[in-house]
C-alpha cells in the first residue's frame, strides 16, 4: 500500500521585545539566575499582569506576514497546570479568541508554490527554566530541582499549522522560510540553539488518497531543521511498519534524540492533562484599532517567499532559496547593482561567505562586488584572506585587488620541473595510473608559489610535464 | 483622653491637623484600645509599631499585602510570608500620611461569612462576643466597631465589607468593580474582589475611597473614577428610591430585621426620597448558585501558585508532586480546599459550558436585570444581612447555611455594582444594617443618601456593652 504523511507544525517563537509579556522586567538573557525577576513573573500574591502592547503589535505583524485575519477582539486565557517553572499554577496565553487565525503561507518549490494553513498565531508567556541538579550532573537520579525565572515571562508567539504538510523537507523548509519572515520582521533572533525559536511535530500516515487523519505523534525537542526532517522522516517509517505489520499507532509525545536509533515516548497521553482553560479576569480583552492593523501592514516589506521567486528567475532556484533563507538576498542585489556577475556573486555567498560567518549587515557591497569581479585574476589565497576580513570596518579590497595569480608558463615551468625531480617516487606511481597524485603536485606547487599561481594552469602544465 | 470607641477618622485627622494631639499620641491611643479589648475581639492578626507619617492610624484586611509586614490571608500557607511590596491601596494609604495600626482578621482568603474560617481563629462581635463579628472582613468590622481603629480597608468578594459591617453596626462600602486597584490584595476571585472602605460614619468612608479609588496602571481592569464628593446634604429631594420585592421578603429575613429596614425606608421618604417598588426575581433567585460557581472557579486557578517553591509554607516530599501535595495538604484549610474542588470541577472538561460557561450567561443575565432597575431608580435598598450577628458555631458546620447569608449582598456583586451598608437600628440588642446599591460609579449618590439616613436615624455606633 501507499502511505501518505500528514505533518503539522506548531511553532514557538520569543519576540525580544524590551520587557517581558506582563511585567515590566527586562526581556533576554544575561545576569545571574533570578536576576531578571519582579512580583509579577515570580507570581507573588495579589500581583497582576499587564499585557505588553508593543508584544501584542509583534504578534499581529507576524500575523500579517502569515495573512492571518486579524481579530477585533482577542482574550487571555488561563491554561491551569502544576509545575515548578510555572509559578502562577497557570500559563496566559490564548485559547479560543487568538489575535490571528486563517492565514497562510506559500512555501516556494521548484514545481511552485506549497501553501500551507496557518490555524492561528496567538500570544503567550514563556514557562521559568528547571535546572535539575545531581552529583552525576545528569537528570537520570537528579537529586535536586533549581529554577531560574528570569526566562518565565518572555512573550512568546505560537503559530500552529494545518496538517497541510506531507513530506519532511517541505516541512523543513517551511520553518526556515517562517524563522527568515520572523528574523527580518526583527520580532525574534529566533536562534534555535538558544531556544528563541522552537517547534514541536504532528505526524500520522493514511493510505495514499484518502482524506482520514488517523492517530498522530507528537515530535519534541529537535533543535535543528535536519534534526527536524530526519525526525519526521523516522517517524513516518516507523508509522507505515507498525500499520503494515498490523498494528496502531499511540497517541503520544516522543523525544527526538538524533544520536538514538528510535524516539522514546515522554508521556502518554492518557495521563493528558485537562487544562480548565477560562478567560483571565485580571485582564481586559485586548481590541485592536484598524489604524494600527493598517500602519502594522504597511510596515511589513517584501516577504522572503515572494522574493525567492523573484530571484529565481535570475538564479536557479536553489540558489535563490540558499540566499534568502540565509538572509543574504539582499546584499546579493546590492553586489550585483555594484557590478558583479549575479551568478558568480551568488556562488561566493552561498558559499565561502557564508562559511566565513560574517554579518551581511556589515558589509559594503561595492568592494564585495570588486572582490568577487576579479576572483579569476587574484591569487586563491588572496581572495580568501580579503573575504575573510570583508565584514571589518573600513575594508578595501584594492590591496587585494593589485595581487596577481601567476598564470607565466616561463615562471610556473621551473618550479614544477623542480618539485616533479624531487619526488620521482610519486611521479612514477602517477604515470602508472595514479591519477589522484595530480592533487599532490598542485598542492606542492601552490605551497611553493605562495597560492599565488594560477591553479588551472598549474594543473595543465603538471600534467603535461608528468605524461 | 481620646475616646478610640467614639472618635470618627474626620474628628481624629482634625486633632492632629491642629496639633491638639500628635500623630504619635493618636497611633498610642489605639495601640492601647488594641491591648485592652483585642484579647477578647481578637479583630488583628498583626499589629504594628508606629511607622511614622503625617495622618492618622488606619486597619487592613490582612489580605491586603503590605511591604514588610506578615500578610497571611488568614492562612497557614502564607504563615510566614512578607512581602516585598505594597499592594497599590496600602501604597496609597501611606503616600497619603496613613499609619498602618496592623492587619486585621478574615476568613481564610476571604472565605466565609464570620471569619470562622481564619486559620488563627474567629474575631468576635464587639456588640455581643459570643457571636461572629461577619465575615470574610470580621477583624475589621470589629477592629472599627471596637474601637481599635478609626476606620480600616476591607475587601469585598460577595458581601465581605456589607455584610460585617451590617452586623457590627457601621458603614462599610464595596465600590464599583474597577475603581480600586486589586494589585497586591491576595486574590479570591478575580472578577468579583474589590477592596473597600470600613468606617465609623459615611463621610469617612467617603474620604477613605477617594484616596483609593482611581485607576492603576499595575492593574488592566482599573478605570478613572468621578471625583469623589463628600456629603453635607440632609435631605434626599429628588432621589428616587427602589425596593425589590425579591430582596426585602425573601424568606429567611427575620422580623426584626424587616422592621428595622421599613423604618428607614419610610424616614427616607420623609426626607424627599420617592420611593417605588421594583423586583430583580432572577438575580435573587439565581445569584448564590451563579456566585458558588464562578467565585470557586477563580479561585481554583488563583490559589495555585500557593506551591511551596517561592514562598510561604513548604512541606516535605519525596518530589516536586509530593511536596506540593504535602504543601497544599498541610497548607490549607477546609473552605479553600472545598472551594478549590468545587471550582476545578467546574472548570473541567466537558463541564465548563454546563456550570462556568453558563454561570457567566447568568451573570449577564444578573448585570442586565439590574440595569433595568436603574433606569427606573437612582439606587435600591435591602436588608445587607437576612439576620442580625449570629452565635459563633452556629452555623460553621453548614457551609449551605453559610453561604445563604449573602444572598442580598451577592446579586449586586456579581453585576459589578457598587454597594454600601448603613446601621439603621438595632433588633435584639444587635445592628441592622441596609444596603444601598446603584449603578456603576454612583458612589457620590450612595454617600449622599447613606449621610443624610444615617444623619436623620442618629444611630449609635459605640456598642451598648462599651459605652
């Protein structure tokens, strides 16, 4: 039989906005545990929360961004559970009167267009940390719990998906298409690393054509977008072998360990918890004016999707989503109007420059487009070093620039002839067949010339000279 | 000598305003009140050093968190809790020179009607101290009544300033929802709480609201208040009076009280008022059961930060579940665990249209009838307490009967209307007290028309058994 994945997606991201979602303590990381702290965020008796309206502008941007409607009236709902990072016994966030809901968001292929639902994106507050501490260090046999609340607090923005999804790379490129729209929006650093972006995954399997939803799996704890692809790729396969081996599928949580040939269950979800959500009565149902909703609208540019598609028909397409999902289109177009080769500027992007690590925020484009204009004429070497240090202050490339490769046979002869006769052991097995020696001499010839010589043609004339 | 049992707050600010006496002498002369009848009344919790200031002494509820000083709720869970700040009205009170005398007696956060409910034992009726002094705001009442305080902050859910008040024979106000900020005032239920003036006279408590009452920018559900008018008018010409059937023959009203009532009705009329009869049958008939359902269920989810991670009472466990369990278990008393049942039922899933969902429908339905009312009439009048003070034990081992003692005070607070008591004689030796309610935000009309009654009524605050 043929199955068919179902993939949905709901998604975490921190806004850093200056304060935290109710109080007025500074949002973001730094200080000591429990620095970042205040009666409100620490649930202290009689303290209340106040909604946090540059957040709640973020979070209807975002939804913008994602089409969403946005709501005349949205409430705060109370989702009650006992935990020790949640102080209040209960998390703010949204239930059935979410800021935004119905939207979408096309995610580019080289076939077209894959629109995915967006259910809702509606705000919330973040939980406290819990540092379990043992002797061992580990959590297995942990001894003690410590909880850092300088976390709990933090607006989050939770967009949730419909099951639109059906194969794990699209799934992926989804979330890098969204973190992209968040980043440039500057509504989240959204790094996963940090946990500023997270994501959980509902997968099920139906037979190929039918329009059930069977039982679905919850997929947490990837904390990158090929663990999250892999994960999901696990997950299907391990679906279609319990349905083709007769079985059912659970309804539960799994942890996704990358360096573990399965995903263990967290929790079942017959121990579901019944979470008695109900409208917080120490805050007012948030109504937002039409002028804001339109200025918000007004500042949002050229989203990432529909730039991929332009840029695509200049590039080929993958290099068109190499650059905007990396956030370097920009720059790219900058370099080009500069006078570069769009193709040739693209490859150095997406490539060295991004191996580089380097801002694109810091760059100037006019010397980057000189660079990569007379990458042939400059020695290898050269132009690495000059990339490297294309992002500091005040970088010109003319020193760079003036460095030539040395392309003179009369210069470049002697110097293999000379390492040719000093190796005559790895020239004979060449000339036997060896074929991959080659590499061998360039290198040696390179080394020699200061990687100033012109790589094609030291390999040419090595050739030549080995035959 | 100062008279603490006679002296009215206006009389005392007067006092030391002209430096008759001093500040300190005033803050003395209750402390010395407190040492003498306390060990009897047992209206504080808590009484403190003189703090210094420019006015006079003032009493709170000891729900009322104040910076520094034990607030406990009346709750063994919070035995041992300070806190760090000042809730907005104890912030107010000391910006306007008041001295804080100590922390007053309640039903264990605030739950009950006779302050049998404090975790450290019942205050008594200053009146008569076999028998409860009302509740949840007992210690209160009996801290004013007593002569232990000039005047005091309570706090009302369904009835916890009236209806002390009205056993204890003074002017307690609970103002219109969204006048008085709730931060830092340990929540009950959310939608309902409001802190209120207690006083020996309708002026004071007058005065006493306007250095509460106005918005704060701590909590969303506050609004900016019509400035407060002290009265001076004797007579209520133009003012028209509603008496709903419903609440002035309901069943359970004891004659006495019935007469009492009639006779300030008819004064009224004789000093202008027109009087009418009106009828609220749903909010009567419906109102207890509406109140036992929402009240509950906020109060479900706002007594579950009380954990034992942050503060207060920690009892040991073997884990995070076993501590809180063991904390809550230990931590709290019968009421609050039968309210937190009561409420977390309603809340469930599958449950939540049929009791909270619907209790909130009810609620418009309450706010709608009286709404009506009021177009019609400028404020309506009841008996506050269907009995007068009644012995302690009575009724604690029926909490049904308990609660059936708000059923005049609850209709209103449910509507978010503000509702304020006035003594109008006595029944067996023992205060009557009526109940004036209005609109939203027609505390001046409550103050003129409770002023010129009580002016015309001269009833005598000081208890027979202490002049």
């Amino acid at each position: 039989m043929n199955w068919e994945p179902v993939i949905g997606l709901e998604i975490h991201v921190q806004l850093k906005t200056r304060t935290k979602m109710f109080c007025r303590c500074a949002n973001g990381f730094g200080g000591g545990p429990n620095t970042q702290t205040c009666p409100v965020c620490l649930a202290f008796p009689g303290a209340l929360p106040v909604a946090n309206k540059r957040a709640v502008e973020e979070c209807i941007k975002l939804g913008l961004a994602l089409e969403c409607e946005i709501a005349d009236r949205a409430v705060f709902h109370r989702k009650n559970y006992f935990y020790p990072d949640l102080p209040k016994a209960y998390q703010i966030s949204q239930y059935d009167e979410p800021l935004c809901a119905g939207g979408r968001l096309a995610v580019p292929t080289a076939d077209g267009d894959v629109v995915i639902g967006i259910t809702r994106a509606h705000l919330e507050e973040d939980a406290a940390k819990n540092v379990h501490i043992a002797a061992s260090g580990r959590l297995h046999g942990a001894t003690a719990t410590l909880v850092d609340f300088n976390r709990g607090g933090t607006p989050l923005v939770e967009i949730v998906t419909e099951p639109d999804l059906h194969d794990a790379d699209t799934a992926k490129r989804f979330l890098q298409l969204l973190r992209q729209t968040v980043i440039e929006l500057d509504l989240s650093d959204a790094e996963l690393e940090k946990g500023s972006m997270r994501f959980d995954v509902n997968v099920s399997v139906r037979p190929a054509g039918s329009d059930e939803l069977r039982t679905r799996t919850e997929l947490k704890n990837m904390n990158s977008f090929n663990f999250a692809a892999k994960g999901i790729e696990r997950e299907i396969a391990r679906q279609i072998r319990i349905y083709e081996e007769g079985g059912t599928v659970e309804q539960e949580t799994l942890h996704f360990d990358p360096t573990q040939e399965d995903s263990p269950p967290m929790r079942s979800k017959e121990e579901a918890q019944d979470y008695r959500y109900f409208p917080d009565p120490d805050l007012v149902p948030v109504h937002p004016p039409a002028e804001l909703v339109d200025r918000l609208r007004s500042e949002i540019g050229e989203l990432p999707g529909a730039r991929i598609k332009r840029i695509a028909d200049t590039l080929s397409f993958y290099d068109a989503d190499v650059l905007v999902t990396g956030g370097l289109d920009r720059l790219w177009s900058d370099v080009v109007a500069a006078g570069a080769d769009a193709k040739e500027a693209a490859n150095v992007l997406a490539n060295q420059f991004v191996a580089a690590g380097i801002s694109p925020d810091d760059v100037d484009a006019g010397e980057l487009a000189k660079l990569v204009a007379a990458r042939s004429e400059i020695p290898r070497a050269a132009f690495d070093e000059a990339l490297a240090k294309v992002g500091d202050a005040g970088f010109t490339a003319a020193p760079y620039l003036e460095q030539k490769v040395v392309a003179d046979t009369s210069e470049l002869d002697p110097i293999i002839e000379r390492i040719i006769e000093a190796n005559p052991g790895q020239a004979e097995q060449f000339r036997s067949g060896k074929e991959g020696l080659l590499g061998f001499f360039v290198g040696q010839v390179m080394k020699e010339t200061g990687g100033k010589a012109d790589p094609r043609v030291v390999n040419e004339r090595v050739r030549s000279k080995l035959s | 000598m100062i008279d603490t049992l006679r002296l009215t707050a206006e009389e005392a600010w007067k006092l030391v305003d002209t430096k008759e006496i001093s500040g300190g002498e005033l803050f003395a002369a209750y402390l010395a009140a407190i040492g003498e009848r306390d060990p009897e009344l047992h209206a504080y919790l808590h009484v403190c050093k003189d703090p210094g200031g420019d006015g006079i002494p003032i009493a709170m509820k000891d729900v009322i968190g104040t910076k520094g000083v034990r607030t406990t709720a009346g709750s063994k869970i919070l035995e041992s809790y300070v806190p760090v700040f000042d809730s907005t009205v104890a912030a107010r009170c000391k910006k306007f020179g008041l001295r804080l005398l100590g922390k007053t007696n309640t039903d264990e956060f605030a739950m009950g009607s006779s302050t049998e409910n404090s975790a450290y034992g019942p205050s008594h009726n200053p009146w008569d101290p076999t028998r409860v002094p009302g509740g949840s705001g007992g210690g209160s009442a009996a801290a004013v009544s007593g002569g232990l305080a000039p005047w005091a902050l309570g706090s009302d859910t369904g009835g916890s300033i009236k209806q002390p008040a009205a056993l204890c024979g003074h002017v307690g106000l609970r103002p219109t929802y969204g006048t008085v900020s709730r931060y830092g005032v340990v929540a009950f239920a959310s939608s309902l709480d409001q802190v209120g003036p207690v006083a020996k006279n309708v002026r004071d408590c007058a005065f006493l609201y306007s250095i509460i009452a106005g918005r704060d920018e701590n909590d969303s559900t506050t609004v900016e208040v019509p400035e407060v008018e002290l009265p001076t008018a004797e007579d209520l010409k133009g003012l028209r009076i509603g008496v709903p059937k419903e609440m002035n023959e309901a069943d359970g009203i004891e004659p006495g009280v019935t007469a009492a009532v009639r006779a300030a009705i008819e004064l009224a009329e004789s000093l202008g008022a027109e009087v009418g009869e009106c009828s609220l049958p749903r909010s009567v008939e419906y109102g207890v059961a509406c109140y036992y359902l929402v009240a509950p269920a906020e109060a479900s989810s706002n007594l579950g930060r009380y954990d034992g991670v942050r503060y207060g009472r920690r009892s040991d466990g073997a884990d995070f579940r076993e501590m809180l369990m063991n904390t809550r278990h230990d931590g709290f008393g019968d009421e609050p665990k039968r309210r937190i049942m009561i409420g977390t039922y309603a809340l469930s899933s599958g449950y939540y249209d049929a009791y909270y969902g619907k209790a909130q429908r009810v609620r418009t339905m309450i706010r709608n009838e009286h709404a009506e009312v009021f177009e019609k009439f400028d404020l309506i009048v009841s008996p506050t307490s269907p009995t007068v003070a009644f012995k302690l034990g009575e009724k604690a081992g029926n909490p049904l009967a308990m609660y059936l003692n708000d059923l005049l005070t609850i209709p209103s607070c449910m509507a978010g209307l503000p509702g304020m008591n006035i003594p109008v004689g006595l029944s067996e030796g023992l205060p009557v007290g009526l109940q004036l309610i209005g609109p939203q935000f027609s505390e001046n009309t409550l103050f003129r028309a409770g002023h010129a009654l009580e002016r015309a009524i001269g009833f005598d605050v000081v208890p027979e058994r202490l002049r």
